[in-house]
C-alpha cells in the first residue's frame, strides 16, 4: 500500500497511470490512497520511484524502509 501527502497534486496522473498493481485509489482530503497487489514489493519498486518525493509508503514496513521520503 502507498500513500503520497503530496499526490493531491499529481492523483490524476496516478489514476490514469493504468499500474498493471493497482488494485484501488481512494481520494482523501490529504493525499490519495492506493492499493496494490504485487507477489513481490520489487515489481512495484521502480513505478513508485518515478514518483520521487510525492510518494510515502505506508505498508509493508520492509518496502517502506526501501523508498526514499
């Protein structure tokens, strides 16, 4: 799961990014919720890195260890 405080601004692009994972995308007044279901955190790693700073990994704790804030 990812959630970006920043991605209000860029949610648009994140929705019609069509991410083969992305299994939901809720709008939240700070920020846009997305799930996804990946057999392993690495297939997702790259597409959130493109993100750069408006990206905040919530869970798992490992993956969240790995993207930078």
């Amino acid at each position: 799961m990812i959630y970006g405080k920043k991605f209000i601004n860029i949610a648009d692009k994140v929705k019609e990014s069509n991410n083969f994972y992305m299994e939901a995308a809720e709008d939240h007044p700070d920020g846009l919720l997305v799930n996804f279901r990946v057999r392993q955190p690495e297939d997702l790693l790259h597409w959130l890195l493109g993100w750069g700073a408006d990206v905040v990994v919530l869970e798992p704790e490992a993956f969240r260890n790995r993207v930078p804030r």
